[in-house]
C-alpha cells in the first residue's frame, strides 16, 4: 500500500470511464485489469448505483449480458411511498429505457413491478397491476409527447382504458396517474412507439 496514489487512482477511474462511455464490455476489463472493481455481480452493480459519468445507453448494453447484476441492481432501487410515475422516471434514470418497445423493456417493466409492490406492500395492488399500469404511464407519455400522434388521449380514454385492463375501480387514482404525465411529461424518455 506504500505506492498507492489517490491521483493514479482517479486517472484509472477517468480512462475507465470513458472506455466504458465507448464500449462497456472494454471499460469493464479495464476496471477489473486494473484491480478498480470486482468481476462480481454485487460490487458491479454497486458500482453502477452510484457511478454517475457512466454512459447509460453502455450501461443498458452490459446488463443484457450481465442479467443477475440487473436484478441486483434493481433490489437497490427503493421506491417505498412514491407515486408511481416518479418512481418509474427515477427507475429508468438509472436503468436507460431501450430504444424500442420488445423483450427488454417487458422484462425492465416486469421486474420495476415486482420491486414497487415489495416496497409497497400497502397500496394493495399485485405486481400484475403495476405492470399495466406502468407500461399503460410509458404508452401514455410517447402518446402525449411525440408530435407524430395527432389525436391525444384524452383523460377519459386513459381511465377506460386502465380500468377495463386491470379490472378495478379506481379512477380518482387513474386521472392523478394521468394528470402527472401531462403536466411533468415522459416517463421512458427512449422509448420509442
């Protein structure tokens, strides 16, 4: 430890990160060549929780190869009393939404529901129903931004809509649901229709 210097220490973390901004799989070898992180799924996902000059698209593309530090990663996420489409706008801060509506964003949307429900076990809705209503919040937002969607939807199309999906009456909690998409905006900024 007599040669350690914090200033070695901080350039192996910059060249680190930007060789990961470039391409995740080569920054991580460096990270581990380097002895700076631990090819281990806890310390990595760790890592990724509080790194924040990490590139999230690089970051996206590593957790696809990487799927056990992904559900560490997101058992960090506490999301106990929050609303959820703030809960979902902080989820996807840390977790970059894919490009595109497929498999990855199914599963990122089905394990969001699992962790919101464990962090709210109050509330009185299963993991199924914050899944609709989540992916219902990601359409509503791509919906009510994108300038190539003429005709919105209107707050009583999205109530119906929700209410006949999970089968519950609760559309007081529907239209504040709605309400913060169209007044805060986007929840998935990436997501694409």
């Amino acid at each position: 430890m007599d040669n350690f210097s914090y200033h070695k220490m901080y350039l192996q973390l910059d060249e680190g990160s930007v060789t990961f901004n470039a391409d995740s799989q080569m920054g991580m070898d460096y990270f581990f060549k380097h002895e700076l992180l631990d090819n281990r799924p806890s310390e990595i996902a760790k890592f990724f929780h509080l790194a924040k000059p990490l590139d999230k698209r690089q970051m996206r593309l590593y957790l696809n190869t990487r799927p056990e530090i992904l559900d560490i990663l997101i058992n960090m996420q506490d999301f106990e009393n929050q609303f959820l489409p703030q809960a979902l706008r902080r989820f996807f801060a840390v977790l970059q939404a894919p490009d595109k509506r497929d498999h990855y964003l199914h599963l990122m949307v089905d394990k969001f529901s699992h962790r919101f429900c464990k962090c709210n076990p109050s509330l009185g809705l299963n993991a199924d129903m914050i899944y609709v209503l989540s992916f219902s919040l990601i359409m509503l937002s791509v919906d009510l931004s994108s300038p190539h969607i003429k005709n919105k939807m209107s707050k009583r199309e999205f109530i119906r809509n929700v209410r006949h999906a999970i089968h519950k009456m609760d559309d007081e909690l529907y239209g504040h649901l709605y309400d913060d998409i169209y007044l805060k905006g986007h929840i998935a900024v990436n997501t694409k229709t």
